[in-house]
C-alpha cells in the first residue's frame, strides 16, 4: 500500500512535474518566440538602417558628384572666361606689338632710304668734284665751270682753251652715281646742252645701259665710266681744238662747218674716239699693273700704244682731209720728209 502511494505520489509528483515543465516549456516557447520576432524585427530594422545608410551615403555621393562636378563646369566657365580674357588682353598686346614692329620696320625703311638717297646724293656730289678736279689739274688753260646746286642743267661745262685761241668749244658734263641707268637722262641732258650752246655732252655714270658694257655713244651723247672720263676728254677736248681751227679759216666755212659736223656725229668719229680712249684706259689698267709684273707687259704696252698712236693718226688724217690747210701742221702725226708715197 505504501509502495502503491509512492507510486502515487511519485506520478502526481511528475505529472505535476510534468505540467509545470511544460508550462515552462511554454513560456519559453512563448517567450522564444518572441525574441525571435524580436530578433526578426531588429534584424528588419538593422536591414532597414543599413540600407537607410546606403541610401543616404549614394545619394551625399550623388549630391556631392554633383556638386563636384557644378563647381568643375563653374570653375571651366570661369577659367574659360579668364583665358579668353587674358587671350583676348594677349592678342591685343600682341598686335599693340605688332604694329609697334610695324611702325619701327617703316621708320627703319624711311631712315635707310633717306640715308641711302643721302649716301647716293653725297657719291654723286663727290664724283662731281672729282670730275671738275680732274679737268682742272689737267687743263689748266681751259675755263672749269661748275653749275650750282638747284640750278637747271647738268654739273660742270668745260670751255676749251688753247695759248693762242678762246672757246674752241665747249663740252656738257653730267655725272650720275645710281643703281639703274634711266633712259630719260640722255633726253634731258640733251635740253641742257642745247640750253647752254654745248658742242659736246658727256654722262659719266656708275650705271651704263643694259645693253652697253663699256663707253660709248648714245643718240649724240658720250656715255662712259669715271674711269673712261679720264681718257675720253682728252680725245673730245683735242678733237674741238682741231676742228676750231680748222673752221678759223674763212675759206669754204659753211661748207666746212656741214661737213665737220656730219664727220663730228658720224660712226667713224665715233669709233676712233671709242679706240682712242679705250686704248688709254687699258694702258692706264696695265700701267697700275706694271708696278707689280713690269717685264711682263712690254708687248702688250707697245702694240697698245701702236694702236692708240695709229687711231689718233687717222682720226688726224680724216679732219685735215675735210679742212685741208686750215688745221695746223702736227708734225709728229706728219710723214717725214722723203717718206711721202709716191703715185
């Protein structure tokens, strides 16, 4: 009986135990529950944070991207605008530069071009005095006169004189000391000497002709260098003494004058002159030569001097040819005696 208590007592004691147990179980259960839905509910809004989280870091990302990228497009606006200010200020100064170089390249032109007409004014000036120099110190006799400066006509007129006789012609110089020959000097100079009753007009000038490499004649005017001035107006100077006394004889004189004036403007009066000086020009050139090869130039010395003395006795033979025995007797141009040809 006690046993069958204990039994008894022992399954009360369970069941109780039991029940209890389960009612604990499920309070536990209950309460499990709910801190699993509360777990749930935090895990939610943990969720809900972080993406709340996301959501707020993308978009200050956006919002400063595109802050960014406002402030990069003002910024660009506002460089642009400065570098095209400082562009537009740049390409001002340069052409403020430009035009400053512009000035100074005209200014630079004007004053060479000054200098140079001053330069070209001056050689020409110096060639003129040279040229009246040089008539002076070697025609002592004859009357050098210089035209001033501004006054129409050319530079200088030379009035050939001898001991005995006054005048015997005049010859016109004209000096140019340019880059280029102008065509229309010859027809001026032409006015000039029929202004001033020259016989002779001769342009000594740095610049010759195109087609003309050395002296010569030019519709009735002796073109020639300064160097060929030297001998040409020996040749003009003796040829106006001839004539002038040639034409001082009474006899024939009108005829005489026509015809020594178509011999003075003929080609052969021309080409004698030409051989004349041309011969004095090389032998002044090979006597500046002779001082450093004297023995070599002997030969050609003496057949230039053969050709200048037979030129000038031809040029001699044709003028007393026309006036006969009114030019005077030169007798070193005259055949000795007992050597005239015999016919």
């Amino acid at each position: 009986k006690i046993k069958e208590e204990k039994e008894k007592i022992s399954a009360e004691v369970k069941n109780k135990l039991a029940e209890e147990q389960s009612e604990q179980f499920a309070e536990l259960q209950k309460e499990l529950n709910e801190k699993s839905i509360q777990i749930k509910e935090l895990n939610k809004s943990k969720a809900e944070i972080e993406k709340l989280k996301r959501e707020k870091n993308e978009l200050k990302e956006s919002i400063e991207a595109e802050a960014q990228k406002t402030l990069n497009e003002k910024l660009n606006e506002e460089k642009e605008r400065i570098r095209k200010s400082e562009a537009d200020k740049v390409e001002l100064k340069l052409k403020e530069y430009e035009k400053q170089i512009e000035d100074q390249k005209k200014l630079v032109e004007e004053m060479k071009r000054k200098q140079e007409q001053g330069s070209m004014q001056m050689q020409g000036e110096v060639q003129e005095l040279a040229i009246e120099e040089w008539l002076s110190n070697n025609f002592p006799l004859d009357t050098i006169d210089e035209i001033k400066k501004g006054a129409r006509g050319a530079d200088c007129l030379q009035i050939v004189n001898t001991r005995t006789r006054q005048n015997c012609g005049i010859i016109y110089y004209e000096s140019k000391r340019t880059k280029d020959f102008q065509k229309g000097w010859i027809e001026k100079f032409k006015e000039d000497i029929r202004e001033k009753g020259a016989n002779i007009g001769v342009l000594v000038t740095d610049a010759m002709p195109s087609d003309m490499d050395r002296m010569g004649m030019r519709e009735g005017i002796w073109i020639c260098s300064f160097e060929e001035f030297k001998g040409l107006c020996f040749v003009l100077r003796e040829s106006l003494i001839q004539i002038s006394t040639a034409l001082s004889s009474q006899e024939n004189k009108g005829d005489k004058m026509s015809m020594l004036y178509d011999f003075l403007t003929s080609s052969e009066f021309r080409m004698q002159i030409e051989a004349i000086v041309e011969g004095f020009t090389q032998m002044k050139n090979d006597l500046d030569s002779e001082k450093r090869a004297m023995q070599r130039i002997w030969s050609t010395r003496e057949k230039q001097i053969e050709k200048v003395v037979t030129n000038t006795v031809n040029m001699y033979g044709s003028i007393k040819g026309i006036a006969g025995t009114a030019i005077g007797t030169v007798k070193a141009l005259e055949l000795p005696e007992g050597d005239e040809p015999e016919f």
